[in-house]
C-alpha cells in the first residue's frame, strides 16, 4: 500500500534496453515517467539485463546491492520500499 508514501525513485538502467524513468508515488497514486526527475528521492543504477532479472524475482535487491550489480544513491532506507510496494515476479 501506498498510502502515507511520498517518494520519487529515479531508475537509470543501462546497456541497449536501457534508458532513464523515474517512479513517482504520491498521495496513493503512481505514476511513471521516462526521463529524469528533477529531485529524486533515491536513484537505483544498474544494467538492463539484471534489472530484468530484479523485475523477475530471479534477483534479490539486496544480493544485488552487495555484489554491486545496483548501486544507490539518495536515501538508502527509502529504497527498501520498492520491494515492499512492488511485487516483482512472474
């Protein structure tokens, strides 16, 4: 649920099926924009074909995180709300 959460997560995927969007969620609602936010909450980097595998549930955020397959930079604790607000499998 997203009621109570005001975040903007800034995604920038890289490799041929990459590109910049950023997720907005605000007063219960999400919206997702390509392009870049003007001041992201948290900003997720990583390549095209892990972020397909994070998408799919094959790869473990956190795992991830610490192998340096998605790095983070803005508010850490914030981006542990993806996992939470997105169920990412198939």
């Amino acid at each position: 649920r997203s009621e109570g959460v005001e975040v903007i997560f800034q995604f920038t995927i890289a490799g041929p099926g990459g590109g910049d969007w950023f997720v907005e969620i605000k007063d219960g609602a999400c919206k997702v924009e390509e392009g870049s936010a003007d001041k992201p909450t948290t900003t997720i980097k990583m390549a095209d074909d892990d972020f397909v595998q994070l998408i799919l549930g094959r790869l473990d955020g956190m795992q991830a995180f610490s192998s340096g397959k998605l790095k983070v930079e803005g508010d850490m604790m914030k981006s542990q709300l993806i996992a939470k607000l997105f169920k990412f499998r198939v």
